[in-house]
C-alpha cells in the first residue's frame, strides 16, 4: 500500500500556529504541504526519493532563514535551537530506509513540537523587544 495510512490525516494550518513572522510562518505552511505529500504520496521508489530530497531542501532553506532571523534579533538561545535543527536533519537522514510510518510519525511528532514548544519561545522573545 505504500504511503497513505488510513489512519493518517492532512495537517491543516490553523491560525493558532502562526508566530507572527511571515517569512517563518510561510516556510511552517510548507511543511504542512511536505507532510501532506507523504501521507497521500504512492508508493513508488521515486517518490519516496524526491520527498526526502525536497524535505532536506526544505529544512536546509528554512533552519538558515530562522537561524539568520534569531541572531540578528540576538536571540539568547539560538545555539540550543540551532542543535534542535542539526538533530532533526540527522534524524531525518537515519530515517531514510526506514518504514514509512517511523518516518511520517517523526515528522508528525516534530512538527508541532517544534512550532508550539521551540518556534513559539521566538516569538515570545521577538514580542519582548517591541
């Protein structure tokens, strides 16, 4: 069966997730639409490849654009939230060959983590300074 799980569901953005910084939020979406490609995605070799490609793409482009943003706002804890962003592309990498449902459950499980535990305490910081 490949990819779609019937117990599976798209992410939906809700606006409860937005920080506020459209450029972050936008690159968020997006990996909204990733996790949506996986889950629904068949279960060709190819596309498997081209997600894990697209999604280390993805990662590269927007932990470089958070890690710019948080350092020049002088974010006090920007080294510890640039090893979150190392560890999960490193995860992502051991997951390569794994089962599907390990590699769409990480992803679950760190999406919203990561936006509503480590994301949110950038925003809060950011809001501080205004």
């Amino acid at each position: 069966m490949g990819w779609p799980y019937l117990y599976m569901k798209p992410f939906e953005w809700i606006p409860g997730l937005n920080l506020g910084i459209e450029m972050i939020d936008s690159e968020h979406r997006h990996l909204f639409e990733l996790y949506n490609r996986a889950v629904f995605a068949n279960d060709e070799r190819f596309e498997r490849d081209e997600l894990f490609q697209d999604l280390m793409d993805y990662a590269h482009k927007h932990f470089t654009d958070e890690e710019q943003l948080m350092e020049s706002a002088g974010y006090p804890d920007l080294e510890p939230h640039k090893s979150l962003h190392r560890s999960f592309v490193r995860r992502v990498e051991s997951l390569r060959s794994s089962p599907d449902w390990q590699v769409l459950d990480f992803f679950h499980e760190w999406l919203f983590r990561h936006i509503m535990a480590e994301d949110t305490k950038i925003k809060r910081f950011l809001d501080s300074r205004k």
